[in-house]
C-alpha cells in the first residue's frame, strides 16, 4: 500500500504572484511594499485574525497581519496613527476579493 503524498499547496504558490498581492507605500516616493491580497494570507496570518478578530481594533489587526506578511514594513506600520492604519486596511481589503471583516471560507460562499 502506498501512503497518500499530500500535494504542494497552490495558495502557497499563488500567494507570491505579483497580481495576488496588493503593493503600497508608506510614504510618496518612499520604498514599495507587499502583502497577499486577503485571500491568499498565509496560515499564520489566518490564524493570528481568528484569534485576534474579536479582540483588537482594526488598526491592530492589520499591523499584525503586517508584522506576519510583510515584516520590514512592520516598524514603521507599528507606529502609523489608527487610521493610517485603517486606511491601509481599507485599501488593502478593496484590492482583495474578501471584504474587511469577512472571513476566507464566508468568501467562497
């Protein structure tokens, strides 16, 4: 009997497609960034929001997801004013499929 050989995940090798991931700047003329568009997080980004929804601001929430995504952009994301942060998050959910404060698996539905 052979043992099932689980396969290479395709959101993993979708995740890094330059049109799956959405690019921004903290500041004009200043470096460019990227994270995956929202439905292509990776799993310690899905996990960090199921854990962290209920329980943080959304300014919060995509300064976390920042810090997993897109690490050199964290320091300076960390201390944006909340609604820099807010509105990088609007931004980053309106390049995405899903919209802010929904779920990957209600995106699908």
């Amino acid at each position: 009997m052979s043992a099932f050989v689980v396969p290479k995940s395709k959101v993993a090798e979708d995740r890094v497609v330059d049109e799956n991931r959405f690019a921004f700047q903290l500041e004009e003329g200043g470096p460019e960034f990227s994270v995956p568009k929202m439905e292509f997080l990776s799993r310690p980004a899905t996990k960090y929001l199921t854990a962290s929804y209920a329980k943080t601001t959304e300014a919060d929430l995509v300064r976390g997801l920042i810090e997993i995504e897109c690490p050199d952009a964290f320091p300076v994301v960390d201390e944006m004013e909340d609604d820099q942060a807010i509105e990088l998050s609007v931004a980053w959910a309106a390049a995405s499929k899903v919209d802010a404060g929904e779920s990957e698996a209600s995106a699908g539905s």
